[in-house]
C-alpha cells in the first residue's frame, strides 16, 4: 500500500481509501437508531467520521489512527456490526471531531473575506439550515468558485457536497460524476450500476441535513444538448424533493438567461416555486473590496493611474486576475528582499501589457 504523509497534522493519504459506499453507511446509521442501538446524535458522528476520511482518501487503519481507535473498531462501526456498545467508542470520534472542525474554522490565510464571500457564505448557510434552493449569478472571475469552495471546506466531512458541473456532458455521465461526489464510488466502478439505481443510491447518500453545491452549472444550459439541460434540471429538482436538503447552483448571468428564459423554463419555475434565493452579484469588485485585498498584501489603498489600471482590468478579466497579479508582484519583491509597493505591481502590470502586444 503506497502512503505519504501531508503537510496537514501528520494525517496519512493512502490510494486504497474506505471501500464501503456513501448510501450504504446512512442506511446501516438509520438501521441502528431504529433498533434504539444509538442516537441521531451518534449517527452523525459516525457519518462525519466515514465522510472526513474519504474527503482525505484515507484507509481505515489510517483513519482509526487518527482517532486513536483500533482499525476493526472503526469498521465495525462503519457497517453497524459493533457489539460491545456504541457510546463509548462514538464519544471518541465525537472528541476527534470537534478538534477537527475547531481547526477547520480558522481563516484560510490565502483567502480574502470580500463582500462577495460573506453574500455567498449567507446564502449557502440559509439554504443548508432551511432546505431551500438557491441560485448564485456572477460574471466570470468575480470569485464565485473561490468562495463556494472556501463555504465546503469551513462546512465539511458530511454537510457540503460540492460538484462542479462538466462541460458538453450526457445524462449518464453528469449522474456518474454526481454518484462518485456523493462517496458511491470511483467515476469507473459505479459504471456497473444502471442510472435509475445511481439516482436512488444518491438520494439515498444525501439527507436533510445536508447542502448540495453545484458550481458552474451554466455549463449544463450552454453546452449540454437542450433535452440533457432539462434531464440535469429535473434530477436536481428530484433530488430536493426526495431528501429535503439544501441545493445552491452557481452559474454565469449567461445560465442565468438561458435557465429562466430558455427551453427549460418551466424547470426552473417549479425550483423557484420551492421557495427559492437568487442571489445576482455585481459585476466587478467594489471599491471596499479593492482595498481591502490591497491590505491582504499590506498595500495602502491604490490611488490614480494604478486605480484606473486596476478598473479597467477588473472590467476586462476579474478579481481573480487582479489577485494574481498582486501574487506575481509579491514573488518579484520577495526575490528583490523588498516590500510589495505599487510601483512593483505597475511594473508587472505593464509588462503583461506588453506581452500581451507580442512585443
């Protein structure tokens, strides 16, 4: 078995991860609190633990390790054949938890808190504590991906599922793509199984508890076939319906148009009709925000032609271009043991300038 350790509290990544499915250890869950064997409250210790460890590929003697259990304890508790009694050794994974996600809550220190992240985070939080739908619109490069992902990592190991939409899909594949997501399996071995048992096996995988993240579904209204967008549109409504949980969809203002104006309308009103949130961010970064990533990398606020350049860019490529063009301009400082000013980001940003040019 091939191992590495990462730079992340000494956790073990090994390619031979926990072979028991997503839908298979909720059901074992909802068996045993029905039986009076444990709690809701145990249960989700439980999921949380088998949900962390296949988020880090980990294997289960790794797993117990980081827990600091026995690796046949853990499986046993896994497929609900634990007969010593669940309390005791479920306190431990209720301990190993609250560390967990005590560490998880601390800032990313790469990660800026905008004003487009706290509007993202309230909206992905509304809709996992209410179970309802939402769609979040935004241009290409104003951080939507950035934040969606930053709101899973915060909110994770069995709340967040996140999935990103693949471009010029079939039904089938985006169902596959789905399954694994949800800890069904690998791309390739849910294959065996027929796409009616895939859809059940997810909703089975996915409770009310739960907050379901879409990003980049504009992709399935732009370059999926017409009767594939609508399939996608009508599963995910499915999906809400059977499980109660919360759904959030992150497109472009283009899957803005083409969802609420296209061929498949009429989908999107039945999601809207489930009380949905619409969230439409602006186009570009506000000034507040422009400021505040300039003091992310202990830069005054710009002033005159680097403001105007940090306009016209911001029109033209986004936040996200900005951003990197702040992290080449400190990479040049570092290597010159010299502070980041502006006249170092003028310098990149004219040099990009004229490389764009081809001169």
């Amino acid at each position: 078995m091939k191992e590495e350790y990462t730079n992340n509290d000494n956790i073990v990544k090994s390619e031979n991860h926990i072979n028991i499915s997503g839908d298979t250890i909720r059901q074992s869950m909802n068996g045993l609190i029905a039986l009076g064997e444990i709690t809701e409250e145990e249960a989700g210790h439980i999921l949380w633990t088998y949900a962390w460890a296949q988020t880090n590929n980990l294997s289960m003697s790794n797993t117990a390790r980081a827990i600091g259990i026995d690796p046949s304890t853990l499986g046993r508790l896994f497929s609900a054949t634990y007969s010593a009694g669940y309390s005791n050794v479920v306190a431990k994974l209720a301990k190993f938890r609250k560390l967990t996600e005590a560490r998880s809550s601390r800032k990313n220190i790469g990660f800026i808190e905008t004003s487009v992240w706290r509007k993202i985070d309230a909206v992905c939080t509304n809709a996992l504590h209410e179970q309802m739908p939402a769609f979040i619109y935004g241009s290409s490069q104003i951080g939507k991906t950035t934040c969606l992902l930053e709101f899973a990592r915060r909110n994770n190991h069995g709340t967040t599922k996140y999935f990103r939409m693949p471009a010029a899909c079939t039904f089938g594949y985006f169902v596959r793509s789905l399954a694994s997501a949800c800890f069904l399996g690998t791309l390739h071995t849910v294959q065996k199984y027929s796409l009616d048992r895939l859809r059940d096996r997810i909703c089975d995988s996915i409770d009310h508890k739960n907050l379901l993240i879409i990003d980049e579904f504009h992709q399935a209204m732009v370059t999926c076939q017409p009767y594939t967008a609508g399939k996608i549109v009508e599963f995910i409504r499915e999906v809400y319906d059977r499980t109660h949980c919360g759904v959030v969809l992150s497109a472009t203002k283009v899957g803005e148009k083409e969802l609420e104006q296209g061929v498949n309308a009429g989908l999107y009103d039945q999601l809207r009709r489930r009380g949905m949130v619409k969230l439409v961010l602006p186009d570009t970064a506000t000034l507040p925000d422009v400021k505040k990533i300039a003091s992310h990398f202990d830069l005054e606020p710009p002033e005159g032609e680097v403001l105007e350049a940090i306009r016209q860019m911001l029109k033209t490529s986004g936040t996200g271009m900005y951003i990197k063009y702040l992290q080449a301009a400190h990479s040049m400082s570092a290597k010159k043991e010299q502070p980041l000013t502006w006249d170092t980001f003028a310098q990149v940003y004219n040099g990009m300038l004229e490389l764009a040019k081809g001169h």
